[in-house]
C-alpha cells in the first residue's frame, strides 16, 4: 500500500507543476484551489495565450531596431513548427493524465502518464532554450539585460 501512496504523492505532485502549463509550481499557489480538467480543444501550453503572444511585448521592452525585429520574428516563426506541435502533444497528454488521476486507475499507470507528460516537457524546454539562445545572438548587451528582465517577469527564468 505504501508503493502506491508513493506513487499518487508523485504523481499530484507532477500534477501541481504541470495543471497550468509546463511551470514551476511556488509555495504562493498553496492557497488555491486544486486544478480542474483542462480543455481539451486548446492547443496551447496556457489555454489563454497562444504560441508567439509575447514576440510583439518583447520587442517594444528592448528596444528593437527593424533589422532586429526582422531577425527575432524570423527565429520566433522558424521555431513554431517545432514547439506547436508539442504544445499541442503536451496537452493531449496533460488530459490523459487527468483522466487517468481521476478515473481511479492503477498507480503504475498513473506514473507512466506523468512520464510522458515530463517527457514532452523536457522537449518543449529544450526548444525554447534553443530559441532563446538564437534571440540572444541579435541582441546587444543591454537588450540581452532587458530581455531577461522581461523574461524573469513572466516566469520564464528559472
């Protein structure tokens, strides 16, 4: 029994640092409620922003000149066709998860779901990190502070 209580710990625990999307769960989130199922028919990691939301921001907070802003939108769109799949990966198999949690199933089960879903998740990462590195070429030394800056904001840097 206690195999089992150890892999539902392990498995909420996965749960409250993926329900709203690939990030790290803090101790300010102890106070809210618990997650509900997510929406299946969003296709993006954060069903309110979509894929690319944060090009127009991040531009105006660094300043970029055209030539950048050319540069950054080219790196930002040869990269979507890399992360928007997994996105929509990840959370095909957040609700199997879900599903899974809830619908009483084995806890052998449930910790394979939570594998695929960190699997997916270490590629998701893996590409932003490639991309932001690509971003970070473009940029001058104080562009690259007020980059991260924004970055650190959204909770990106971690």
């Amino acid at each position: 029994m206690l195999k089992v209580e150890t892999a539902i710990c392990a498995a909420v625990a996965g749960l409250c640092v993926f329900a709203n999307g690939p990030q790290l769960a803090s101790a300010k989130d102890d106070n809210k409620s618990p997650p509900t199922a997510p929406n299946a028919t969003s296709s993006s990691l954060d069903p309110g922003e979509t894929y690319g939301s944060h090009l127009e921001p991040i531009l105006k907070t660094i300043t970029a000149t055209e030539e950048q802003r050319k540069q950054i939108t080219a790196i930002v769109e040869d990269f979507r066709p890399r992360i928007q799949p997994l996105r929509v990966k990840w959370k095909e198999k957040q609700t199997l998860f879900f599903n899974t949690m809830t619908g009483g199933r084995p806890a052998e089960e449930l910790m394979l779901r939570q594998t695929e879903l960190n699997g997916v998740y270490s590629q998701i990462c893996n590409e932003y990190f490639m991309m932001h590195l690509k971003i970070r070429k473009v940029l001058t030394a104080d562009q690259c502070v007020k980059y991260e800056a924004y970055r650190h904001t959204q909770g990106w840097h971690k």
